[in-house]
C-alpha cells in the first residue's frame, strides 16, 4: 500500500454544490444559475444554488505533498524492484509476491497520484468524458491491487507457519491467490466505468467536473455503494490480516511452549531449536504488526474524513 492515499480525503465539510466534490480542500465562491449543455455525454445537475470551487492554500499544501510521496515512492519502488530482479535472481514465491506488491505500489504511484495533484490544480475536469470514467476506473484497480496483493502475503504467511510442509506447493498457490486478486481488482472497479461521467454548467461560468451525479436514482444507492466499497478496500482486508498474523502469533506461541516442555532431554538440536522460537516469534510480531498498523495508519484517516477516490463523487 502507498502512504499518500491518506492524503486524498477532505478535512472538511463541504458545501452543497461542486463543493461536495471529495478529494479536494477547496474554497468556495457563491453563484446561482445553471444551464445543461449540448452533447451525450455531459449531465447536468438543476440547483438553485451553486457554488465554485477555487484553488485553495490547502490544496496547494495537498499537491506540494503529493509531489514529495510521488519522488519518494517511485524512487522507493523501483529500487525494490531493480533489488528483486536482478539481484535475487532465483524465483522464490517469496519474490512473486513482492513484485507484485510493488506493481501495485507503483500503480498508485504513476496513476493515483498525479491525477489528484493535477486534479487539485486545474480544480475542474479538462480531459472529457472517456478519460474520466478510465482513470477513475484505473484508480480504482490501482487501491484495490494493493490492498489485495497486501493480503495474498498475509495468507502465504499463515499457510507457511500453520503448514510448513506444503512450502512446496506454495509457488503454485501464491500464483493462484495472485491472479484471483488482479482479477477481483479489474471486476470490482468496473462500475467506475458507469458511475463517473463529466458534468458541465455554463452559468456563472463554464465549468467541468467529473464526478457520479445522475448515476443513482436515490441516495440510499450511493450509500450502499460506498459502503461496499469501504467493506472490500479496508474493512475485509483488514480482518484477514488481523486473523492471519493473530493465527501465526498462537501458532508459534504454542510451539514454543511445546518445545519448552520437551526441553529437559538435554539434545543439542532441541535447545537450539527452542532457543529460536522467543526470537521467530518476535521477528513475527513485529512483521505483522508493521504490516497491519501501516495498513491501518494510510487507510483509516482516508476514510474518516470522507474521502472518496474509490467512492462516488457527487457535484
């Protein structure tokens, strides 16, 4: 997972309008009157009242942000990258999985992030109706791959630990999990496709915006989108890491006082081996903690404040 997708949610509240779009820290200018525009692929919202959003301090604090975690996580990335390809050259399934996770990374990197710094630039939509509902389709699968991915690693992790003796089909499975997880990725954004158009107003002024208006006959669907949402990028994630490692914790634990009690044979082997698991344990504990804290650390605030990059944008 990339840390600046905590950087895309809205602090505040905002204002009824194109101010409702999520994903900026926008100000607002007051103005009344719309008008639908020719074309058929541009809808329209009827208000009596409208207000316009400006490029505000925020948001230039927002992209000056963005543009820091962008050097960093490409620099980041492709050195993981360089490292896994050419310096460990054998095809451990350990090294699949960290290609992939970097994939993923990197796709947030290259799609996510510069279409929200120049989105909080030029504030409206200037790229037309195909573009809006590709690239919010794309940034979609970018969110969804890295959460997935996170947690094809966590599930290698627990058959590791709980099955030590199937390492061996571990290659082929990973391979598996690793495809079904793209593939969910690709099928799960798709109503991004749909839900996102360009909308255009000419009064006071002419303004384009991408976002879901008109795309759901009532609110209680939007709703239900975005919750369903939320449920696959964060929450169900979530609770398969937290079982996976919490798994892997007990499993140890259990070993080690096992071993603990077989201990008093005096065999060489056997108090090296349970003079190693204190040590696996933590090395454990403090991977899965990193793993589930870093998780919830980047993805929580996005969705406390109400972000919506995944979620449909209302104008």
């Amino acid at each position: 997972m990339n840390a600046s997708d905590q950087l895309m949610g809205d602090g505040e509240a905002a204002p009824p309008g194109l101010c409702s779009f999520k994903g900026f820290n926008l100000s607002c200018i007051q103005a009344n009157g719309f008008e639908k525009p020719h074309g058929p692929n541009i809808t329209f919202l009827n208000e009596d009242h409208f207000v316009l959003p400006t490029f505000s301090t925020a948001a230039k604090v927002r992209v000056a942000i963005t543009c820091v975690l962008f050097i960093s996580s490409a620099c980041f990335n492709m050195a993981t990258l360089w490292t896994i390809t050419y310096k460990y050259r054998k095809k451990s399934h350990i090294r699949i999985l960290i290609i992939n996770l970097v994939a993923a990374d990197l796709l947030i990197t290259f799609v996510v992030m510069p279409l929200d710094a120049v989105w909080n630039v030029t504030v409206q939509w200037y790229a037309g109706d195909v573009a809006c509902r590709i690239l919010m389709f794309l940034k979609l699968v970018a969110m969804y791959s890295s959460a997935f991915v996170t947690v094809v690693i966590s599930l290698d992790r627990h058959a590791a630990i709980l099955n030590p003796l199937g390492i061996g089909d571990a290659k082929k499975k990973n391979k598996a999990m690793l495809s079904v997880a793209w593939t969910l990725s690709l099928l799960l954004a798709t109503p991004q496709l749909f839900v996102f158009h360009a909308v255009s107003r000419s009064q006071p002024v002419h303004f384009v915006q991408c976002c879901t208006v008109g795309s759901f006959q009532a609110h209680w669907l939007e709703t239900l989108y975005n919750m369903f949402t939320f449920c696959c990028l964060f929450l169900l994630p979530l609770l398969i890491m937290v079982f996976c490692y919490g798994r892997i914790l007990v499993e140890i634990s259990r070993k080690m006082k096992k071993a603990e009690g077989e201990g008093g044979g005096g065999e060489v082997n056997l108090r090296r081996s349970y003079n190693n698991i204190p040590r696996a344990r933590m090395r454990t504990f403090k991977m899965s903690l990193v793993i589930v804290l870093t998780f919830i650390v980047c993805w929580t605030p996005y969705y406390l404040l109400g972000s919506g990059t995944g979620s449909p944008r209302r104008c």
